[in-house]
C-alpha cells in the first residue's frame, strides 16, 4: 500500500512538474475565447496596422470603441473618439505618414465579451511639420483592451503602450 502511494505521489509530483515546463495553462473558463474570437482579435490587429500604413484615418477609428481611451506614455489619458483623432491626427499643420509598422502578437487572453492583447510593436515613421521633416522609429510594448459589441464584432476599448529603448 506504502509503494502504491509513494509512486501516485511521484507520478503527480512528475505531471505538475511536465506540465510547469511546458509552459502548460489551465482550458480557459466557461464563456472564454474561441478560436474565431482569438482569429477575429488577430484580424482586428491587423486591420489597425494596415489601416496606420495606408494613412486611412476612418479605418484606424472604426476600430475604437465611442468610449475608448488611449494611455500614451508620458502623457494623460486621451478617452473618445474625437479626441483620439485629435491626439494622432493634430489639425496643426503637421502629416505623420507611418512608413513600416510591424506588431508581434505574445499572447491574446480573454472571455465572450472582453479581451486583451499583448504584443511587441516597431514603427518607422516621417513627421512633417511647416516644410520641415523628421523620420523617426519606434520600439514598444503594447496592451489593448477589447469588448465585443451588440453586433459580435470586438472593438479596442483601451490601448496602452510603452517604448523601449
């Protein structure tokens, strides 16, 4: 009975260990992501990436959500939005046209009605500003925050990210 225990014992002591090595997660709850969900959130992305690159300023906001928030860093919170599209669209003068945007999804976590997505971003961009220009690039780490909406499709509610040296 004693080596009957000892080997359960070993056995799941074994399993915990595989499963921690492996990287292994508990199935999501009831009411998680599907895999359309996590499909639809990737396509989403992909939609506000390409959207930044074709300089498409009704493509990128289509994708917020009325009460969204942006949390650039550095700055205070910029919610709605109007004033999303003034903080990255300014009526100053000034054209920013993205000239290479990449951003590597890590992870996409979530339930039926709200997610998150966390990835790594690179931007390259030209600034111009009363006939003056700058090209700048950019590294970051990024949070967004999703809620699907009445009509099933997600929609960014907070995004937040932080550049990196």
């Amino acid at each position: 009975m004693l080596a009957r225990r000892k080997a359960a014992i070993v056995v799941a002591v074994s399993l915990v260990i595989c499963a921690a090595a492996a990287g292994c997660r508990p199935a999501p709850a009831a009411g998680g992501l599907t895999e359309a969900d996590r499909t639809a959130i990737r396509a989403l992305d992909t939609a506000f990436v390409q959207g930044w690159v074709r300089d498409d300023t009704a493509a990128v906001l289509r994708l917020f959500d009325a009460r969204a928030v942006l949390f650039p860093p550095g700055s205070s919170p910029v919610a709605g939005i109007a004033a999303i599209k003034a903080y990255w669209w300014p009526t100053d003068g000034s054209h920013t046209h993205i000239a290479a945007f990449t951003r590597d999804i890590v992870e996409i976590e979530g339930g039926s009605s709200m997610a998150y997505m966390r990835g790594a971003a690179s931007l390259s961009w030209e600034y111009v500003k009363d006939g003056k220009r700058s090209a700048q690039t950019s590294r970051s780490t990024d949070l967004v925050i999703m809620e699907r909406g009445v009509d099933g499709r997600w929609r960014i509610t907070r995004q937040m990210w932080s550049t990196l040296p």
